[in-house]
C-alpha cells in the first residue's frame, strides 16, 4: 500500500457547499486523501466526519476496470480536491464508467452519490434494491440522482455491466420498522479485493492519516477535564482517538461519566480557552481510570469485527439473512477488504470474515459476547428497548437449533 496523497489544495478546493443537507464535521470543509491499497489497481479515497468532534474516516473505493476504465464504490463529497485525484486516475486508467451506490440506509453515504455522478456524466450509476427515504419515501431523480442513468442492481450479478470482473452480493433488506437496513458487497476479482460499507470493520489503535490532517478533536478528546490545555503530542493524538473509538461505537461506554449541568458550567470558568472552536469551555466528559481497558476489548488487537451498534440493534433483525449473505460473500477467494469506515486494507481471509458474524449463530452467540465488556452495551440496550417500547423496531431473533445441534426452520424472538 503508498503512502497517503492530497491533491494541492486551498480551502476552496476542500469545500462542501451542501454540508447543511447532513450537519456533519468538518462542515463545509472536507480533505480528501488517495491511497493505492493494489498497485494500479485499486484506491481508497478518505475524508472524515462527526458530530461533537467524533470523527472517524468515510471512504470511497475506486477500482480499475480492464481495458480501461473505472468503478466507484460508494462515493465521498466530490470536492475540487477529491475530483482532482479521480481525474488522475482517469488520465492513466480511462473514465469513471460505473458508480456503485452501496448501502439502503447509510445517509451519510448516499447524500454525496448524486452529486459525485453529475461530476461524471457518462458513467452509470447503480443502486442497491430497496432504496427509501424519511421522512418521505421520495424517488431517486427527487434525491439527486440522475433519472437517465441510474439503475437498480440485477438480483442475478451475472446480469450486471461490469459481471465480468466485480461480482457483488446484496444483503436482503433486513426490516428495521421505519425502513430496511441493506447494502451491497462487491467482490473485484483482479485484485482480489473486497469492498463493503458498513457491515465489517477494523479498529485501528493508532489515529487514522485523515483524521490527522485536523488534529483538533483528537486533542479536544484528549483531555481529563475542561482545565486541561489543548496539547499536540502523538501521545495526545493516540489518546483522543481511541476515546473518539469508544464513543463512534457505545456512544456512551461503562468508562464514562457524564456531569452535570451545574458542574459543566461551573468547570466551563477554568477553561484556558473559551471560543466556539472549543464549545465555549463546556467538557462534560469525566473518564474513569480503565477507560483503556475497554478500548483494547474493542480493539481486540485489530480483528475484524461488527460494529456494536449492528450487532445490537441490526443484524439481530435478521440473522438468517445476515448469516446467508455473509456465507455468499465468504466464497469469493478475497486476500483484503476496504470497509467505507476505519482501517483499511484489511489483510483477512473468507473463513477470518465469516466467523465475525458467529455472534448471530445460537451455538456459539454466549461465546461470542465475552469477548465484549457487557456494560459497554448498557445505552445501546437502553435505545434499543424505546425503540421495541414504541414500536418503532421489531424484536431481536435468533436462529433456533434442533436437538442435533442443526439449524432449525423456525427463529424465535429474544427477550
């Protein structure tokens, strides 16, 4: 893999006119940095985005099609800067020919499809099945998608334009209450490179290239108190980031305290600084002394892994599917895997891919959740029961087994 390359940028090559459609960090401001993951084969192209400086890595893959040509996957904020590096690969490789738009549900994939594929007007676009919207289920061409060539995904891959040389599997919608939760896995055989969105990840233990061309929310989560400065060191930078970990995953792990409103505002007077940059001095985030604890857990050494918040209040929707579709995409002969988020590449075999989703399977789910402080869990269990409380999300299932220790043809709900 090469070293990460930005284009020459100013500020307006980095902007993001449309950032108020999803509010997200850095706002209207968005790097974007190439990496070759296969040489003259395969590019990851990375931004960064959060909410209260939790930011963690968004990712476009590009793949090169033989006799030329190129496929997107999942495209990012087609900024200047980011146009510029795909037209690098145009001028070597020929034209973006294809744009894949992954995920049913991921808005913060989706939002940047339509106006990366009117950068590249003669490339067609295909969508996963399934496609909506909230809080009106409106048409592609009324989200930003160009009417005239856009496509949804062939059930039969072998169906698909580009069938010769990425093959794909789409995870069956698996119903969420307020719409279907979905995306597409491609496999690119040249390269032997699998490409997904959000259903993997690899947690890394140091802070990610993207995120460190603005270090300031690592630093801000960095600190111990609102007294403390804000101070550059890669020990500052390696701290922030694996408490930014914490959060993107539990939203709230067992390590954190939270305090209250009087002593936020009362602590908010000692701040060194009190500028918007920094929330005007107020740090409500009291970390326990075992906080790195929990961050090894999720580490787990860099293994693959499903997020905590699929695992609780996703693929438990749906695990025969999940577990079917995991198994599909497990046949290809991949060496990699370029998720849209986190680490990336991911060395990892079809059977290292297939036994993250063992937590979904009867036999070995108590084995599994070990692996995981349960207190960790404590918020996303506590959304998950309003959500089940209002009707808003169906009940967790399960895949029942036989007496024999075979899956049987019924699921049960979880309690």
């Amino acid at each position: 893999m090469s070293a990460a390359i930005s284009a020459p940028s100013t500020r307006r090559d980095r902007a993001w006119p449309f950032w108020p459609v999803v509010p997200l960090y850095p706002y209207g401001q968005r790097p974007t940095q190439r990496v070759e993951v296969v040489k003259d084969q395969v590019w990851a192209f990375d931004q960064f985005q959060g909410i209260f400086y939790v930011v963690v890595p968004i990712r476009m893959t590009v793949v090169r099609l033989e006799p030329e040509g190129l496929l997107v996957y999942s495209p990012v904020a087609p900024t200047a800067e980011c146009i510029a590096l795909v037209r690098e690969l145009e001028d070597r490789h020929g034209p973006v020919k294809y744009i894949v738009m992954s995920t049913v549900t991921g808005i913060e994939h989706k939002v940047f499809v339509g106006p990366f594929a009117r950068r590249f007007p003669q490339a067609q676009v295909y969508v996963t099945p399934n496609q909506w919207s909230f809080p009106l289920n409106l048409p592609l061409p009324w989200l930003g998608l160009p009417r005239d060539r856009t496509h949804i995904l062939p059930a039969d891959s072998a169906q698909a334009p580009f069938a010769d040389q990425v093959d794909y599997a789409v995870l069956p919608p698996i119903d969420l209450g307020l719409g279907p939760f979905g995306e597409t896995a491609c496999f690119h055989r040249a390269s032997r490179t699998l490409l997904v969105t959000d259903a993997i990840v690899a947690i890394p233990a140091e802070p990610p290239a993207i995120v460190q061309i603005d270090p300031f929310p690592l630093l801000f989560h960095a600190r111990d108190s609102a007294a403390d400065a804000i101070v550059d060191t890669p020990a500052n930078r390696r701290k922030g980031w694996q408490r930014i970990a914490l959060f993107a995953f539990y939203f709230r792990p067992s390590t954190l305290d939270v305090a209250t409103t009087g002593e936020m505002f009362q602590e908010a007077k000692q701040a060194p600084v009190r500028s918007r940059q920094h929330y005007f001095g107020l740090y409500p985030f009291r970390w326990r002394p075992d906080w790195p604890q929990s961050f090894a857990a999720l580490h787990n050494g860099g293994q693959l892994q499903v997020a905590p918040i699929l695992k609780t209040l996703i693929f438990n929707r749906g695990p025969e599917e999940v577990l079917a579709w995991a198994k599909a995409v497990a046949t290809w002969p991949f060496e990699r895997i370029v998720p849209a988020h986190l680490e990336a590449p991911i060395v990892a075999t079809p059977e290292q891919f297939l036994r993250a989703f063992d937590f979904l399977r009867a036999d070995l789910a108590l084995e599994h959740s070990k692996a995981l402080p349960e207190a960790d869990f404590e918020l996303l269990q506590q959304i998950e029961g309003l959500l089940l409380s209002r009707g808003i999300s169906r009940p967790r299932q399960t895949i029942a087994l036989a007496e024999d220790g075979k899956k049987a043809e019924a699921k049960k709900p979880l309690p």
